[in-house]
C-alpha cells in the first residue's frame, strides 16, 4: 500500500510533535511525506500536480496541529483547491473512491479538556465532523483518529511512544 502523508503545519521547525512524527514516518518505506508549508510557501497550490499525488497513493494522511478547533489554513485552502467537483466528488467525479483517508493531529489540550464536561465542551470527534463528511463526499474509508493530546506537556519518553504509535498506525 502506497500512503500519502499530507503535512500542514506552518511551522515544522519549531514543532515538536509533528516534527518527530515527520522524521520517524522518512524512515519507512512507502511512505510520501509532503509538507504543504514547505511547497507553497505562498499558498499558490498547483492543482493538477495535488490531484496526481492523491491518485498515485492509496491511502491519504492528513497530519497538522489542531488550531483553533479545526485544520490550520493552508489545509483548507487546499482542500477547496484541489478536492473539486468533477475529479474528487460529482456525476464525473469519484478519483478518490475507495481510497482510505487517516486524519492524524496534535492537541495541544489534553483529552479531559475534550469532553462534554471539560474546557473546549466538545470531543475531538465532533470538532472533526466537517472532515468526516468531507470524507463521506469524496467517497473515502475515514480510518479511526490518530490524535495526540498534551502535545505542549509531553515528555521526550511519551513523545518517542507518541512517535512510533502513530508510525505503526500510519503503515498498518
């Protein structure tokens, strides 16, 4: 299986967690780690060449830091560019079909703050809706959240875990 990590995040540099995620996930084989950031630092997204990326992979990633209860605003950006009516969804659409997507995060918050009864009053999956009907749209198999919480509070050991479970998560 081919995967396709799509990596939003404006500042890898500086992240700690999404950072390491990115350099464990070059070590495997079969993996194309693309950071948006990185390619279009002036958010000038080449369509065509996005589309062929999704349609040569069979599994899409979406990885970024949770901002401000959604995806940061590239990913977004890009989502309205490239997922378009008649390649991605539409009587004459359906190039994503069937393929599976993994929406990967980190939270800055840890997870009590993510319920009913804590600070943000939502969980992360209903903050994620719009990804998932996104993926109902497009016609791809939603794969279960892979979310870090307490990323600004991690150790270096739960950091490492955190590290190697999204790996094996990402490849399994």
């Amino acid at each position: 299986m081919s995967t396709l990590v799509i990596v939003t995040h404006p500042n890898l540099a500086e992240s700690r967690v999404n950072k390491r995620w990115v350099q464990e996930l070059k070590k495997q084989s079969g993996i194309t780690v693309h950071n948006l950031y990185e390619v279009y630092p002036d958010e000038k997204i080449n369509v065509a060449q996005e589309q062929e990326l999704l349609e040569q992979h069979d599994r899409i990633v979406l990885q970024f830091p949770f901002y401000w209860y959604s995806t940061p605003s590239l990913l977004k950006k890009w989502e309205d560019a490239v997922l378009t009516y008649g390649w991605a969804f539409g009587s004459e659409g359906g190039k994503l079909e069937g393929k599976e997507l993994l929406i990967a995060l980190s939270a800055a918050s840890v997870e009590e703050n993510y319920q009913h009864d804590g600070r943000n009053k939502y969980t992360i999956e209903e903050l994620l809706r719009p990804l998932e009907a996104t993926s109902h749209m497009i016609g791809v198999k939603l794969l279960p959240y892979f979310v870090q919480y307490g990323a600004g509070v991690l150790t270096d050991e739960e950091l490492e875990q955190s590290a190697q479970r999204y790996v094996q998560t990402v490849t399994s």
